[in-house]
C-alpha cells in the first residue's frame, strides 16, 4: 500500500525558508506514470496546487509562487522535497504531498490519488 | 488560470437525502475534473476523475457529471459518514486549480 509522509520544521522564521521532504514507500518515485507534488492548505481555507516534480527533475510550478519555490527529488532514498523561500504569515498552511498522476495527451500532472497526513507550518518569530 | 466555482459553500441535509453540488469552471475544461473528499483533519480523498468516473472503491452514492464548464457531483442518499468537505479540481490547464469547497453537514 502506497504511503506517504511529510517531515519537516513546524515553525518558520518570516522571511527564512519553509522545508519539507516527502517520503514515499510501497512504490517507487520514479514510476514514470506520475508526477509528485505538493498543495496547501491554509487553515479553515481551500487547497491550493503548489507544484509537481517528476523523478527526472522535471518540474510545474505555480506561476504565483514560481519565484519563491524550488522542488527537488532523491531517487535513491524515494524522497521528494519542497523549498518555498521568503515565507510570510501567509504561508501558513497545512502541507500535503501527493501523487500525482500524469494525465491526458500533454504528459502533465492532473490527478492526486494518494495523499500524506499533511504537515502543519506556522510562520512565526 | 482557470477559475472553479463551486455552489453552495455549505449545505445541511438529512440523512437519506439526495445532496447535489456544482462547480463552474471561468472556461471550457472539457471532462478535465476530479472531485475530492475531506474530512476534519483529514488528507483530501480523491473520489471522481474524469468528471464521472469511481475511484476504485468508491461507494455508488458517489456521481458526477457534466462537460464543458458546468459539472455537477451527486450524493444520492446522504450518510453520516459522508459529513464532509467536497472539492472539485481542473486538471485542463496548468496551474492545477481547485474549487472553494463545499461543506456538508447534517
């Protein structure tokens, strides 16, 4: 069975850097039918779709948050990584990662079937 | 990017009734749309793909429908456990866009 878990700090420094990391097990990150990524939710709000990574390195980033996000994969340790940078109270939200099936004939992310638990980041001094 | 609508925000029904939510999307995403499920403090569960297809096991209370820009998700006899969160999301265009979210209480 697919798992997913986030790890991470719970608490950022406005204007520091928000790292979480994704470890994945009962399937290999480098399937080549999906992507990985990672949406937010901030508290008692919506989700929003941060990005995507495939296990090549390839990326989709949120254009409104393209300048300030950076995703990178671990093959060998089956791990995913998010780095948002310059982080406000704004960035406070729950994270989740997921997997993300490529879809349609475009080769593109679009479907989150398996979920972690989240992680919750607060933005404080 | 695309913007996804959905109608109501919240609703409050009886067990056993048929509950309907709507998502319009700002334009045509084709069947380009997952609905997903969110209990308190709970990961999102992805429910339907493709506008109308079960995720593997997926109660049959569960549907959706629609095409185009209007799609409607459908719980045929609401349950207790079906008290929850519905989302639906766009996957026609990038960046992935999510509806406001429906709350379903009974």
């Amino acid at each position: 069975q697919l798992q997913l878990q986030e790890s991470g700090p719970g608490l950022v420094k406005p204007s520091q850097t928000l790292s979480l990391t994704c470890s994945v097990s009962g399937d290999s990150i480098s399937s080549t039918s999906y992507y990985w990524g990672w949406i937010r939710q901030p508290p008692g709000k919506g989700l929003e779709w941060i990005g995507s990574i495939y296990y090549s390195g390839s990326t989709y980033y949120n254009p409104s948050l393209k300048s300030r996000v950076t995703m990178s994969v671990d093959t060998s340790k089956n791990q995913f990584s998010l780095k948002l940078s310059s982080v406000t109270a704004a960035d406070a939200a729950v994270y989740y990662c997921a997997r993300d099936l490529i879809v349609g004939a475009t080769g593109a992310p679009g479907m989150f079937d398996y979920w972690g638990q989240g992680a919750l980041v607060t933005v404080s001094s | 990017d695309i913007q996804m609508t959905q109608s109501p925000s919240s609703l409050s029904a009886s067990e056993g009734d048929r509950v309907t939510i709507t998502c319009q999307a700002s334009q045509d995403i084709n069947n380009n749309l997952n609905w997903y499920q969110q209990k308190p403090g709970k990961a999102p569960k992805l429910l339907i793909y493709d506008a109308s297809n079960w995720e593997t096991g997926v109660p049959s209370r569960f549907s959706g429908s629609g095409s185009g820009t209007d799609f409607t998700f459908t719980i045929s006899s609401l349950q207790p456990e079906d008290i929850a969160t519905y989302y639906c999301q766009q996957y026609d265009n990038l960046p992935l866009t999510f509806g406001g979210g429906t709350k379903v209480e009974i």
